[in-house]
C-alpha cells in the first residue's frame, strides 16, 4: 500500500487524490470562503516534516518525499501555483522581481493576518516553511520580508504578533545569517535583505 508521503508527490503531479479525494487542482480552485472555513487542505498543499494535530491524515515532508519534491520541476512548479492561490487569498501576489506585492483585494484580504493574531498566521508559517524547504527560499524570504513591511506600516508592534518569529524561523537559514525582530524595527525595516 501507497504511503500517504509518497502519495503527496503524485498528488503534486496530478496523479493522486488527498484522503477526500480531491485533486490538486479542486484544492487551487476553492473559492476565498472555502479557503477560510475548510482547515483540512492545507496540510496537503504545504506539507510539513512534523504531524498536523489538525489533520492527522495529511502528508509528511520525510526525508524520501522532501528529495523527491526538491528534484522534481513539476511538483515544484505546482507548489508556485499553491504559493500564487494561497497569496490571492491574502491579498498579495508574486512580482517580476521575484518578490511580492499587494493585490487589487489586499486591503480586504490582508486583513486575515495583519492583525494581531489569527490562524491565517499559522497558516503562512506552513506556507513559508515548506516553500524554504522544497526549493523556493527566496520567494519565502521575500515574503516575510512583505508580510513584516505591512503589519509595521498598519502601525501594529511587531512584538505583539507571536507568528513573526515562526516566518522568520521557517525561512533562516543557519549558514547565511540569523534573524531578530530588532532587524525590523521601524528604521531598518526597508534595508533589510532576507
């Protein structure tokens, strides 16, 4: 029998259902309301290596399934257009430099995590980690870097906001450089370089 771990990387290539049988695709086409209420997909669109207590059911990034993914253009391809879905519903989306920028519905759909705490937080955190470890650090870097700028210019304290330090730990990497909140203070949150 298939592994649900190795099931994920056919799913990615559209090969396989996730154990409510829906495609990928079915996941990328959910309107905003059934991204916000259902909390079962996004285990499935950005695995992590530890258990989801929300759906036990949902794909580990193992050591065999993270390689595969890493190697393979077509799951890393998908994972962009699950990156472009999920930042539609946040209200941001990719730029041509590499980075991200606000949506026409950013001052709308930005409003489910720059706040003070929802789970929308906890879901970018997922988002972002799983992005750094298939092969898109960059774009995740960036989009901290993003999600920091917005909360900072809305005049929230990003001491206030728990999830800031998961999006920076989900995108450090340990050989480059390490990163604190003082990096993001009022004066220096334009310079910063992720």
């Amino acid at each position: 029998m298939e592994s649900t771990n190795t099931r994920w990387v056919d799913f990615y290539q559209h090969k396989a259902a996730d154990h409510k049988n829906r495609t990928l695709v079915d996941l990328w086409t959910q309107t905003f309301d059934e991204l916000e209420k259902n909390h079962d997909f996004i285990q499935w669109m950005f695995p992590l290596p530890e258990p989801s207590p929300v759906n036990p059911l949902a794909p580990l990034l193992d050591a065999n399934t993270l390689a595969a993914a890493q190697q393979n253009n077509q799951v890393k391809q998908n994972l962009l257009r699950s990156f472009d879905t999920m930042a539609a519903f946040w209200g941001f989306t990719r730029n041509d430099e590499g980075g991200v920028q606000p949506s026409a519905q950013f001052s709308i759909q930005s409003k489910k995590w720059c706040c003070y705490n929802d789970h929308n937080q906890l879901r970018l955190t997922r988002m972002l980690r799983c992005m750094s470890l298939i092969g898109h650090h960059d774009l995740a870097s960036r989009t901290v870097e993003f999600l920091l700028m917005q909360i900072a210019q809305a005049g929230i304290d990003l001491n206030s906001v728990s999830s800031i330090n998961y999006w920076i730990q989900a995108v450090e990497d340990v050989d480059e450089l390490e990163l604190t909140m003082e990096d993001f203070e009022e004066n220096s949150i334009q310079s910063i370089n992720l």
